[in-house]
C-alpha cells in the first residue's frame, strides 16, 4: 500500500522526473502517481496535486508551466523571500506560495548551465553567473530546504502525512592526482625536478626526494592509508578516485602500471571505494573515457562505476552521456571549483536528466558541498578559516538530514611544501562531520 499518492495534471517528463524524486527518493516516502483524476478524487490518504486546479481533499502545488515546456530557452526564474528563505517560481497557491518542482528541477538539471554562461580557462560556468549565487542561497541546499517546507505545511493540512526518512551521512572523497609527489617518475624527469628546486633555493626538497627515493623516508603523498582511516573510523565513506589519464599538461598522476601505482590502487580498491577520475581532456575526447576506464579495471580487476572529472571540466549533457554508456553509476562532479556550497543546490544525491533528450537517465550524480583547494586557491582562506568555513557547511547538510560530501587531495593533506599548514583541515573537519 502505498503511503501517499500524487496527480499531475499536464503530465511530462520533466513532472515525472523531479516529482518521484522528491517525494520518494528525498523524502523517503513510496509516492505512486495516480492519472485517472476520478481515481484519485477517491483515493484516501495523504495525496499531493499538481497542476493550475486544486482537488479536493490533496494538497495543491500550483504550476508555473515551467515543467510543461520543452528545450533550453533562456529563464531567470523570479523570486521571493518567506522568512529568510528564497522562494523560486512564485505562484498564488493557496497551500504553497511556489511552484516548489520548478524550482527543483531548475536547480537539480542545472538548466542554466546549458545556455550562453560566461566561462573560466578550463571551461567551467563561472559560479558568479549563476543565480544561486546573485542572489544569495548558494550556500544552503535549498531544495532539500524546500522539501521540508512542503512536509511541514502539507502535515498541517493532513496529520496523516508520515514522517521524513532522511539519515545524515559523510562521504570523504581523494582525487589521487599524484599517487606520490617523488616516487613513480623516470630517473631523467627526478633529475630535472632536483635541478628545478635548486635554482628556486629549495634544497630541502632536494634532500627529501633523494631520502625518499633511496627508500629513508616516506613520500609526502603517501597519505592515502591515513586518510583511509580517519574517515572510517569517524563514521564515513571513504572513496579514492584515481587518475589514468597519461602525463600532459594537466594530468600528472604516476601511470597505473608502475609498481608503486599498481599496488596503491590494488590496496584502495581492497579496502574502500574508488573510482575514475577522468583526464582533463575528457570532457573534450569522449572516446579517452573508455581507455582510462579499462587501465582502471586492469589494475583492480574489477568494474569501475564511480567517478569525478579532473578540474571539474565535463560537458553536459555529452560528457555525462559517454560516462553513463560506459557503465558508471555514480558520477561526483557537482560542485564548485571556486567556492563551497551546493551547485544543484542540493545535499541529495539525484539522477541526471538529460535536458537536451528530456528524458531521467539512470546516471546518479552526487552534489559535493566542500573542495580543499577551492578553499585554499580561490576563496583565500587560511587553515584555520577553511575549517570554520567547512564546518558551515556540515552544519548546513546535518540540519536536512542529507549526505556532506568533501573533496580532498593529496597535496594538502600531505602538509608538505606549498600546502605545508593545511594537513590539519581535513583531521579537523572529517570528525566535526561524523554521524
């Protein structure tokens, strides 16, 4: 027996994606559409109506029409505030004063994103542009806020409504860019390196890649087992996505058939999740993604179904079509590359819908909230004020009950040259987010 039904008047795909998706896959209820209208004016129980009519005894989310039409026209959807909380796509409704599934569908699709966006070098929508962040939310996963807002005024209108089932959780990511910052190069590209850092006067460095490769001291990005354990033993998932994408200019991971790589993601994949992470030029050459994919599962002797794209650089919907054809199931890409906060505006994990084919794929996309370079490079924080500003962010997903999601790299959790200070953020922020 289902526990509550939903009607839509026009129905659509864009109203068959999102709907399901929030009242069941969000809020964790078993929502069945009901499209006979004289079936579902009988219907008992909590049900939920969408469309320009209300119907008796339902709640009634009024239709902007958003979701009723098709292609990716331009839309800078208006806006209100209802006690500090923006409201998208107001509507006159009598039980909600927006249409809360445009709004949804807007954020979770990214339907900005597919018109004429100013870009940065690598091709990213620069998150100045986006309308989360002219006015203001960008930092709230305002659509899981905006279900809450449904429940809580739907309860009141029928006690019967059952209770959200949500549960906080954490998932700690490592997008191993390196696998070492000395070990895994020819003997000729370590020789230029020493050469390098002599000139810039680094002698430590000279001294610490010598100690390192006669086998005296670890390597400074030998951080992955460490990292394995502070996320496990505060309550997370742990997931380590591996780059196999070749050397380039961009693209400097040690190649996934040397030794010391091979045996690294042997020893990851053995005792966590991990995951591809595509090469810069991915996004650029499609057909790159199915020859880093198979380096992968040679190694691991095992599919690949996770992944996050190096620099964040996907194009949509193309990039997200070859990954899901290719078999990944999980794809970690949404978020910022400047800023924390949520990009779809959303702690939930949700599955792409392509804009351009309108239809739900059967690809996840999973929102991260918090990016360790991105708080370093672009944001300009301190150690001490990323971790403040992280934990923001914890705060933000435990109050929703969702999934804090963070980013994390070799290179500053080594504290190690450049990054040296900022190994304590994440051994800060991964307990403030246990569950």
């Amino acid at each position: 027996m289902a526990e509550i039904h939903f009607h839509i008047e026009r129905p659509g795909p864009r109203s068959r994606y999102i709907i399901p998706h929030m009242l069941g896959t969000m809020a964790g209820w078993e929502a069945v559409e009901i499209p006979d209208i004289a079936t579902f004016r009988s219907t008992s129980g909590p049900k939920l109506s969408y469309g320009k009519f209300p119907v008796e005894g339902a709640f009634h989310v009024e239709s902007f029409g958003f979701l009723e039409q098709m292609g990716t026209g331009p839309i800078d959807p208006g806006l209100i505030e209802v006690m500090g909380l923006p409201l998208l796509f107001p509507t006159s409704g009598t039980h909600l004063p927006f249409d809360v599934f445009s709004a949804a569908f807007f954020a979770l699709t990214r339907y900005e994103e597919y018109g004429q966006i100013d870009r940065d070098a690598h091709g990213r929508p620069l998150s100045d542009e986006l309308h989360a962040v002219r006015h203001h939310y960008f930092n709230r996963p305002i659509v899981d806020e905006w279900l809450y807002v449904v429940a809580d005024l739907w309860r009141k209108q029928d006690p019967r409504l059952p209770a959200l089932r949500r549960k906080y959780e954490q998932v700690a990511t490592m997008d191993v860019d390196n696998g070492a910052m000395y070990l895994g190069r020819p003997w000729w590209r370590s020789l230029g390196a020493a050469a390098r850092d002599l000139l810039k006067v680094e002698p430590r460095r000279v001294l610490d890649r010598a100690a390192v490769l006669a086998g005296i001291k670890p390597d400074p990005y030998a951080v992955h087992q460490a990292f394995l354990e502070c996320v496990q033993s505060n309550g997370g998932q742990a997931i380590f996505n591996f780059l196999t994408a070749g050397r380039g200019t961009h693209d400097h991971a040690i190649a996934p058939e040397h030794p010391y790589m091979h045996r690294l993601m042997r020893d990851m994949a053995a005792h966590a999740e991990v995951g591809l992470h595509p090469g810069y030029s991915s996004s650029d050459e499609p057909e790159r993604l199915a020859l880093e994919k198979q380096r992968m599962e040679a190694v691991i002797e095992a599919p690949v179904t996770r992944s996050r794209q190096h620099f964040l650089r996907l194009r949509m919907p193309e990039t997200l079509r070859e990954l899901e054809r290719l078999g990944i199931r999980e794809e970690h890409s949404m978020g910022s590359a400047d800023r924390s906060g949520f990009r779809a505006g959303t702690c939930t994990a949700f599955p792409f819908y392509d804009l351009l084919a309108e239809e739900t794929t059967t690809l996840m996309l999973h929102p991260f909230a918090v990016m360790d370079s991105a708080l370093c490079y672009k944001m300009g924080l301190s150690p001490e004020a990323a971790v403040k500003e992280a934990q923001r962010m914890v705060d933000a997903v435990r109050r929703v009950q969702g999934t804090f999601i963070s980013v994390w790299h070799e290179r500053f959790l080594s504290d190690y040259g450049d990054e040296a200070g900022w190994g304590c953020v994440a051994e800060a922020v991964i307990p403030y987010a246990r569950p």
